[in-house]
C-alpha cells in the first residue's frame, strides 16, 4: 500500500494551481486561518457612545475587619448590683420605690454614675414638688397676717387678739380651749380676717364684766331672827353693852 502524505502548504509559484485565470498570484496565506476582528474599546456607553476607560477587576484583598477592643472594653453597662445611692438630707426612698428604679435602671443598661443621675434628678424634682404647697399656704398666711394688720390697725389689733383668747379661757373649759385653738391653727382660720373679725364681735359681750352696786349692808341683816329693830339708844351705844 502506497503512504499518502497531506500537506496544508501553499502551492509554490511556478505552480499553475498558485495562479489565477490572468496570472496573478493567488493569496499564500493558509487557508485555515481566522482572521483577527478589529479590537473594540471597552466600556463604550451605550446610550451615549462615549468611550469610557475600561474597567479592570480589583483583584486586591481587603484586609480583614477587625473588632476594635478598645471600643468594645470602654463600654460599661448595668452592674450586678447597684450601690446605695446619694440622697439629699431628710429625704429617703422606699423599699418598693428603689426596687422598681433599680430595675429600670438594669432594664436601660444605665452604669452606677447614669443611675445616680437620674437619682439626683427625681429627688430634686420630687423635693420641689413636696415644698411647693408648704410655701403657697405660707404665703398665704402672710397675706391674711396683713390683712388683720389694716382691719385693726396699731395696738388695736393686739387689744383684739387679747380680748378673745381672754374670753375663751373664761368661758370654755381648758381641754376645750385648747382643741379650739388647736384647729385655728391647724386649718389656719385663727389667721384668716374674716374669722378673727367674727370672732371679736361674737365674743365682746362676754368680754366685759357688769357693774358691782355698792349700797351698804342690809338692814335686815343686822337684826337677830324675831327680834324688831333696835332702839336708837342701842343703834348709838350698843358697842357700850357688856
């Protein structure tokens, strides 16, 4: 059997295959080749057309993210257990009332020093608010105070203020007088004007004392029980009888 040898060599030029009809030599290039398609430059815009520069992947590795310790170690929350807290003199908090603050407090997370704030806060407030009548009804006592002042202006005043308590102790029985000024003091009525006022209208009468009638013994009383009246001679000289 005859080997048969395939070649993709062209044909060389004196050959009549390598030669067209009117001699001209035909293309040498081989035929299996592909041609190379013009390179297109990337990123051109599709709406636009303008050609942008091509976007080349960034293959470099970000460095791994880490937790900032010093951050996450300055951040305190609750403690276990709360220490006592500063109050302000004369005030106190009770036992239900702490219980419930102090686990609010747990339930913000807030440290001894944010817990101790908002302490300082509600006590100030609370104490403004608990002053707050006792002041208003002060005043109020003063304005009534200056009322009586020009109601019974100079000694008068002082004159009105004897003359009643003068009569309640005369008249009322001391356990009474003193549950009677007792309650002026409490409800503030012994400073209000239009009692103090009603009071020494009412109690004047009781004040002054009726007059003592000096007339001398009785006649009658100096005779003895069945007897008449003495003689003249023993309404003169009786001291002279033994």
């Amino acid at each position: 059997m005859t080997d048969v040898t395939v070649t993709t060599d062209p044909p060389l030029a004196n050959d009549p295959t390598a030669r067209t009809s009117d001699g001209t030599l035909k293309d040498q290039s081989p035929g299996n080749t592909t041609p190379t398609p013009e390179p297109k430059p990337e990123g051109d815009s599709f709406l636009t057309g303008k050609k942008e520069p091509a976007k080349t992947e960034d293959k470099t590795t970000e460095p791994a993210k880490t937790e900032d310790k010093t951050k996450t170690e300055s951040v305190v929350g609750a403690p276990e257990k709360y220490e006592d807290f500063k109050l302000p003199d004369g005030y106190q908090f009770d036992k239900a009332s702490l219980t419930d603050a102090q686990t609010l407090f747990k339930d913000l997370n807030l440290t001894q020093e944010q817990a101790q704030k908002a302490v300082d806060l509600y006590a100030k407030n609370s104490l403004s608010a608990a002053e707050a009548p006792y002041k208003a009804w002060a005043d109020l006592q003063k304005e009534w105070t200056g009322e009586i002042a020009n109601r019974f202006p100079g000694d008068k005043s002082t004159a009105v203020k004897s003359m009643i308590s003068g009569v309640i102790d005369t008249v009322l029985p001391p356990s009474l007088a003193k549950g009677l000024r007792t309650a002026l003091d409490i409800t503030g009525a012994g400073s209000h004007p239009d009692v103090v006022e009603a009071l020494s209208i009412l109690l004047k009468p009781l004040s002054e004392g009726t007059p003592v009638r000096g007339n001398g013994p009785s006649k009658e009383g100096q005779v003895a029980p069945g007897s008449g009246p003495p003689s003249i001679a023993d309404a003169l000289y009786g001291h002279l009888r033994k």
